[in-house]
C-alpha cells in the first residue's frame, strides 16, 4: 500500500495547528470504497476498476494519481499504457482508433480491432478496425461474386449484414471490396466465380478451407477482378496496339508482356507491356490486358485476390488468377490481340496448409494470331486452369498470318507474336502473350506446402515457409 503524498505528510508536520483532514467515510472498508476512476467514462468496466485500490483520498483529482498505473490526472489522454486494460479490446476510451496504433494500448491490445477480433499478423492492404465480422461463405455447387455490385448468387451460405462489406482504395489506385467473414468453404464440388470491376480481399476470422475452385481469371478479353485498372495498367502493364495490320503486345505483370508480331509493309506490331508491382503484393494489383489490333481485342488481365484468415488456410483444390487470350485478326489482314497477364493471388494467415492437390496458378494468356486475306486468324488460349504449361497463342495450319505468342508460366517468359509471312500479300502479325503474375504467400506460424503443390509463378514468401 502506499503512503500519504509527500505534501499532505508535510502539511501536518509544518503546521503549527492541530490538523484532521477529512477522512471519507469509505476509507478502510472496500465493499464500499468507489473505484479508482469512479465517475470518469474513459475505462469503465476494464481494468481499471481496482487499479488504485487500497489508496487513501485517492479520488483521481489533479495529480493524486501520479505514479500509480494510470499515470495522468483524471485517466485524460487515454493513458492505460501498463496492464490496466490488458485484455478487454477498448470498448471505452479508445474505441474506434485504429488498432490502437500509436496509442498506449498499443502493447495491450496489439493486432484487436475494436469488437475484439484478433489476428497474429499485421494484416496487408487492409486496417483491421475498420472491419466487422459477421456470416459465413459457403460455395457448394456453382458460386457467383459480383464485386461491383456487392452481392452473392448461388452460394451455399453467404454473408448478408451490409456491414460485411467495405469499398476501400488503396494507395496505387486500386479499387478493392473487402469481405470480413467468420468463414470462407468452397467444398471440393464447388466454384466460387469472382467477377466485377473491382479486386477483392476475403478477411476471416477464423479458417478458410479451399478444397473446390476459386477463380479470379479473365475471359477473353474481359478482366479478373480489378484487372486492367486505369491508374495502374495505362502507365505499366497494358500492351501498346499494333499499328494497322501488326500484332498488339501483351500485358506484362511479374514479366514483360511478348511483342506483337509486324504485319506485311511497313505495320508495326506493339510492345509489350512492363513489369511493374512488388513481390509482397503491397499494395495488391492486378493483371493487365493485353493490346489491341486494328481489327481485335487484346485478352484481359487476370484479377487481385486477397485471402486474410486469423487461423488457418486450407488449399485441396484450385486457386486461379489466369490471363485473357487475344483474339485473332480479322480478314482481310488484321493483326492478332495481344493476351493479357496474369493477376495476383495472396494468401495469408496463422497457418498455411498447401496440400498435394493444392494448385495456385497466375499464368498469362497466348496472342492471337494475324489474319490473312480469306481466313481470319485463329485466338489465343487463356492462362492454364490446370497446371504451369504456358497457354498457346492462335495458330492454325497452313495460314500466313503470324502465330500469336504463348502466354508466360511459371519461369517461362511470354513470347512475342510471329510476324507475318514476307509478300504481295496483306497479312496480319501475331499478338504477343501475356506475362505471368505474382503469388505472395503468409504465414505468421506454421507453413506447409508440399512439394507436389503446383505454383506457378513461384511464390514469394515469409522465411518460415519452404
């Protein structure tokens, strides 16, 4: 127990009168002793309700409370930097600041938002405070995401509260819907299909277990989810058009997007698009597409995906952020599309488990190819849905148009459209393929991947994971 204050002891001793201070009633007897910060709101409920127990005249006034855990007079400023509010998550006096960044708390309630969830990371491109948690998403059969429109079809379960959703900009520009959820399933039958203008990010408070498909891919020339984002894809990864009968590039992401193949006489096929990005994927971005010809679409980019669970991450099945495939020129002498790169996939959470099964693919998708005067040239594929093999640009037997290039997987990079045959005749170049995209992996405990997993490209990753 502490002793009188040092000036109340003096006062009594100096004096030259008899001196009684007024004792509070409740001196001695705790059932009836208030608390320490009694009539102040900032902690009430926490901690704080015995931290000054025992305290003679303690009554929070001025600066009785000096040395004692609540450091300041009358508990202002938010102090509560020591054990008082170990614990609770700051319903109180810190309630709505940010994970209590930069504040006292930050030690006490480090990694909380402010109803209490908690992740053992720091969790990337997103503020978890602003977040709250409530339903579950479930994909049994065939799932629909709609990220500009914010809602769900043909789910199993899928979360209803609007308070699940949030629109949030990153710093590149990148416009993403997060989903804050208690639990992500797609069953080994199911899709979940995700689609829309913008990326989207999956916060879990709890386990994500993915033994079905999640797919974040292009088709044709339509973009992932986010992919082909102005802001971003305009200054980087967007592959340059052909110039009247030349191939457009390809988008590039990780890599650079292939060239577009030169169409007879002086036609020019584009470039092909930049690398860009980082390899943590902060902030997360998005495939680009590949560019056009004068008589085609170049393929979209794959989207941005983000998975965030407090636990665990499970991986049976398939992940997929796969490129467009340009299509082919149109006759009389069209150059091929360019095909558009892959996206992003990031997984984090307190454990990762990838098991044998488990696929993550971001490949880029193949150029299509030129045309020539009675045959229209023939579209590239899309980004693989199955395994690392790069995806084919168009090329059709005995046709004089350039082939379109192959879209980049894994190491390999994407190759440039043909250029069209030498002659008289008006003949289209090949669009080049798209580049492949990047993969961040996560984890703050355990990472298991086998070394069966197929990931491709390489994922970059936390030191703990093999």
């Amino acid at each position: 127990m502490k002793q009188l204050a040092p000036w109340l002891i003096a006062a009594v001793f100096t004096s030259g009168c008899s001196f009684s201070p007024a004792i509070p009633s409740w001196v001695g007897d705790a059932s009836s002793r208030p608390s320490a910060d009694a009539g102040l709101g900032e902690d009430t409920g926490l901690a704080d309700a015995e931290a000054d127990a025992g305290v003679q005249m303690n009554l929070d006034a001025a600066d009785i409370d000096a040395e004692l855990p609540d450091a300041e007079p009358n508990d202002m400023g938010f102090v509560d930097a020591e054990p008082v509010d170990l614990g609770p998550q700051d319903t109180g006096a810190d309630a709505g600041f940010p994970e209590d960044m930069g504040f006292p708390d930050t030690g006490a309630d480090a990694g909380f938002n402010d109803s209490g969830v908690q992740f053992p990371f720091t969790v990337s491109n997103v503020q978890l405070s602003q977040h709250t948690f409530s339903g579950r998403l479930v994909a049994r059969n065939y799932c629909v995401f709609d990220t500009t429109n914010q809602n769900f079809s043909g789910c199993s379960e899928e979360p209803t509260s609007a308070s699940s959703f949030r629109v949030s900009n990153l710093v590149n520009g990148l416009e993403v819907l997060i989903v804050s959820i208690e639990h992500l399933e797609v069953s080994r039958n199911g899709v979940l299909e995700i689609q829309g203008d913008r990326a989207a990010i999956f916060l879990v408070d709890g386990e994500a277990k993915i033994d079905g498909l999640i797919n974040a891919s292009a088709d044709l020339m339509v973009p992932g989810p986010g992919g082909d984002n102005d802001t971003i894809c305009a200054n980087f990864g967007r592959g340059s058009p052909g110039s009247a009968r030349g191939g457009g590039g390809g988008g590039g992401f990780a890599l650079s997007g292939g060239e577009g193949g030169n169409g007879t006489g002086l036609n020019a096929g584009g470039a092909g698009g930049f690398p860009f990005g980082t390899t943590d994927l902060i902030p997360l971005v998005p495939g680009c597409s590949g560019g056009e010809s004068s008589s085609a679409l170049g393929g979209g980019g794959g989207g941005a995906l983000q998975i965030s669970a407090s636990d665990k991450i499970t991986l049976n099945g398939r992940i997929l952020t796969a490129g467009g495939a340009g299509l082919g020129g149109r006759f009389p002498s069209g150059g091929g599309g360019g095909g558009g790169s892959g996206g992003s996939i990031l997984l984090e959470a307190k454990d990762l488990d990838l098991k044998r099964s488990g696929i993550i693919l971001a490949g880029g998708g193949g150029g299509g190819e030129g045309a020539e005067p009675n045959r229209q040239g023939a579209r590239g594929e899309g980004g693989s849905f199955d395994d690392a093999s790069p995806a084919p640009g168009g090329d059709t037997n005995n046709h004089e148009g350039g082939d379109g290039g192959d879209g980049g997987a894994g190491l390999t990079h994407a190759e440039s459209g043909e250029d069209a045959v030498p002659g008289p005749v008006d003949l289209g170049g090949g669009g080049g393929g798209g580049a492949v995209g990047r993969i961040r992996l996560n984890a703050s405990n355990d990472c298991d991947i086998h070394r069966d997993t197929d990931i491709a490209p390489a994922a970059s990753k936390t030191a703990n994971c093999p």
